[in-house]
C-alpha cells in the first residue's frame, strides 16, 4: 500500500452474521454510532455515510476484502479503516472489528455483552478504537467521549432502524409510528426526533416536522446541550421562515443568538445575527437589518473570515439599497466583489455584480448596471445557478422596461417567472409577480397587470413581506 500523509479516519458499515435487510441497517447505524463517538472524542473522522457511498461508487461489496480496503483507503484519501462485524444472539451483542492502516492490518478488536449493557458496550469499544488507531486517551479524552449522547435502550436504537429501513422504502406511516415506539422506549432519545424530522419532510407533514423540531431542541436542552439547542433553533427558524411564520421564526433566532453570546460562541453569534437581519430585511425593517449586519460583520472581521464578510457585506448592501443610501450600498457591494475575486468565487462575483447593477440603476448608471448585469448571467450560466439567473433576468427586464422596450421586458420577466416557479421560492415568486405587475401597469395591460399584482399581494400579506406596500400601490393604482 502506498503511505497517505492525511491523518483520516473511516469506519465502515458493519456486517452482521445474519444476511438480512434489517440486519444490513442494523450494521449502518452501527457504524454510524461508533463514528459518533470517535468524532466527539476529537478524531479526525469521516461522516458515517463516506464508507458506503464508496463502496458503492466503486462495485465494492462488504465486508471489503483486502483490495476492496485499499480501493476505498485510496478513494477517500485515508490514513485507517475500521471495518468489522456484528452478531446478535441470545439478548448479547457482539462486535468484532479491525483497524487497516497504510501498511497493516491490526488483529481483531473483540467485545461483547448484554444488550441491557448497549451504551457501556458502545464507549467501552469506542475508547477501545481510540487506543488503536494511535490516539492518547488521557482524561480530556475519556470526558469528551462520555459527553456523547447515549443510547441506553438497545430496543429503542432497534426501532429507529427499523423506521430509517421503513424511510427509505417510503412508508412514512411505519415510519413514524417507528419512532414513536423508540420515543417511548427511551424519551431522552435525540435522535428520534431527528429521524422524525426527516420522515415528515420527505412525507410533507407540516405538524411531525414542527413537532420532531421542538422535540429536538427541547431534547438538547434537557441533556445539558444548550449550545446544541441553539443550532437546532436555527434550523427551526430557518423552517419557520420558509412556512411563512416569520414572527415564529424571529423568536427562534433571537432565543439561539442570547445562547450563543453567553457562551462565547462568536461564529455562531455572527450567523444568527445575520439570519436575523435576513428575516428583519423581509419584514420592512432596513434600519434594524443594516444596524444587524454590521454587527455580524464585526464579529467576521474579528474572527478574520473573509468569505462570511463577503456575504454579510452583500446583504448589507441590500438593506443600505433599501434605505436608499445609494453611496453606502456601492461601497459595501464593492467591498464584495474584491473579495470574491481573491477568493476567485465565481457565483459571489455574478451576485456582487448583479447587485452592483440594481444600484447603478437606481442612480442612472444605466450602461454600467447593464454591463454588471450580462457579466452575472455569463457567470451564473457557468455555474448553472438558476435562482441566480431568475434574479438578473428580473432585474435586467426592469432595466429594459425603464428603457421602454417593453417586449424584451416582459420575455425576461416570464423566464424569471418560470424559473421561480421551477424552484418554489414562493417570496422571490411574488416579487416576479409584482415586477411583471408593473410593467403590465405600463404597457396598459390592466386586466394581466391586476391578475399579477393581486397573486402578489396574497403572497406578500400571508408572509408578512415589507413588499405589501409595493403591491398595495399597484391595487390602488390599477383600481
């Protein structure tokens, strides 16, 4: 075997001695627990899901064979493979596995007990792997690992395989009836809630995926994770906001940002201000929004990070644009665009540009904005980015309608229109709607010009959007 200087960790799924489905998931989550508990310990490991997917990719059955580890070691740029199996008999787990490093192959490392004993098993054999995969396991080491949410009830980790088995063929019912049963097996279990989220997604529950949510934050806190909590009230929020319930959303960020400042963690403080500041931008607050950006961008500038000082500076210029501070927008989005081009990111450049070019627009820069406009759709099409392109066929429509070329105004506006629609942004839709509504308005087409400016408003009024005072003035105009 060739040596691999990238000190990188996999484990791979685990193979029981029964050749079943259930037992073939069984081995996964098995793999997957363990990769838990070593990435907790501060191992450099891989996500639980890498092993698979290349055994996958590469025709490579388990459990691999010494050419099959090679190819995976290879594939995925590894230092050591743990790989192994499992037997399950007479209420005893037990788990046999081997660490493949770059030139050996470590004789097995065995142990077994009670399933009543699961999570002891569990970190027993995790501290064990940790031994042999080269890593001291001080008293530092041994804490972190125990800080690993645990999974006492071995029938209740059974049941959330069966229900992952039950996701995957798409019997959502089974599913979540699935969780249900391992909820009540063990109520401190985290990760059915997790699973439960997942299921409802894929099943469009809005009521299991509000629950699952609030049960996976209030798990968090319960177990002494506040921290965790916070992240996963972030992702709440970001739900909420997507179901239109910004006012629940709001309360959701500012609950994880008081989390995240009384326990110092900076990065993640500057990412729920800037999410924050997003939704307060959306709500018709510019003033609060900017004022929220830059707070972010101080901790950003502090921290040294420029790719996030590239976007909160992009989404500063938004709301300076919204102001109408038209000098501080352009310095911010230039701001931008000189860090996207260090960095040579070609989808923040089309960004930068594209939002160069509304506020050119707006300060009768016509022939700059529309060089900034062509240049962002050039790169978007690169990058195959359609939410990108929508955005600047909307804006570059405007500018030809400003223009009075009316027919090349309303074909860019139907393009945008119909990729919002492709992608279900329902917000960006209805400023599509509202765009077209005006031109219409200009064009005469009063009946085209209503239909659209009303679709609109709907939209906008069940959000909450600031935009309900654009399409209000359109109604009234149009009535």
């Amino acid at each position: 075997m060739t040596l691999r200087t990238i000190s990188t960790i996999a484990i791979a799924p685990l193979v029981g001695d029964v050749a079943d489905s259930e037992y073939s998931w069984l081995g996964a989550s098995l793999g997957k627990l363990l990769t838990e508990h070593l990435a907790g310990a501060g191992l450099p490991v891989l996500h639980y899901n890498a092993v698979g997917e290349a055994t996958l990719k590469l025709d490579q059955p388990l459990p691999l064979d010494e050419d099959g580890a090679e190819a995976v070691m290879e594939a995925l740029k590894l230092s050591k493979l743990v790989a192994g199996g499992f037997r399950l008999k007479d209420d005893t787990l037990h788990l046999s596995l081997t660490v493949t490093a770059a030139d050996a192959t470590s004789a097995p490392l065995t142990d077994s007990d009670k399933t009543a004993a699961f999570a002891a098993l569990v970190e027993r054999v995790a501290l064990a792997l940790v031994r042999r995969l080269g890593f001291p396991a001080d008293d530092e080491r041994q804490k972190r690992l125990r800080a690993v949410p645990r999974l006492r009830n071995f029938e209740a980790f059974r049941q959330l395989v069966r229900a992952r088995a039950a996701w995957a063929d798409e019997d959502f019912p089974l599913a979540l009836s699935l969780v249900q049963s391992a909820r009540e097996l063990e109520p401190k279990l985290e990760e059915a809630a997790e699973v439960q989220i997942g299921v409802a997604r894929a099943a469009s529950d809005p009521t299991a995926i509000r629950d699952g949510f609030e049960r996976w934050a209030e798990l968090a806190k319960r177990n002494g994770r506040p921290v965790v909590r916070a992240e996963r009230l972030l992702l709440f929020g970001h739900w909420l906001l997507d179901q239109g319930a910004w006012d629940e959303a709001e309360d959701r960020y500012k609950t994880a940002l008081s989390v995240f400042r009384q326990h110092g963690r900076r990065l993640s403080e500057a990412q729920a201000l800037d999410n924050l500041a997003g939704l307060l931008l959306r709500q018709g607050e510019p003033d609060e929004a900017a004022a929220t950006y830059r707070q972010s961008i101080a901790v950003y500038e502090m921290l040294g990070s420029q790719q996030d000082i590239a976007t909160a500076s992009y989404n500063l210029a938004l709301a300076y644009k919204a102001q109408g501070e038209t000098g501080s927008a352009l310095g911010a989005i230039n701001r931008v665009l000189s860090i996207a081009r260090q960095l040579k990111e070609s989808g923040l450049e089309a960004a930068a540009l594209d939002q160069r070019g509304t506020i050119l627009a707006r300060s009768g820069g016509v022939q700059g904005a529309q060089a900034d406009y062509e240049q962002a759709l050039k790169l978007y099409e690169v990058e195959g980015n359609l939410i990108g392109l929508a955005t600047v066929k909307d804006h570059l429509a405007t500018l030809h309608a400003d223009a009075g070329d009316h027919a090349a105004a309303e074909a860019l506006h139907l393009e945008a229109v119909a990729l919002f629609e492709q992608l279900g942004d329902a917000h960006e839709l209805a400023v599509s709607w509202a765009n077209l509504a005006a031109l219409y308005q200009q064009m005469g087409a009063y009946d085209q010009a209503w239909d659209y400016a009303q679709r609109a408003h709907e939209v906008f009024t069940r959000l909450g959007s600031g935009m309900q005072q654009v399409t209000e003035g359109l109604l009234a105009g149009l009535s």
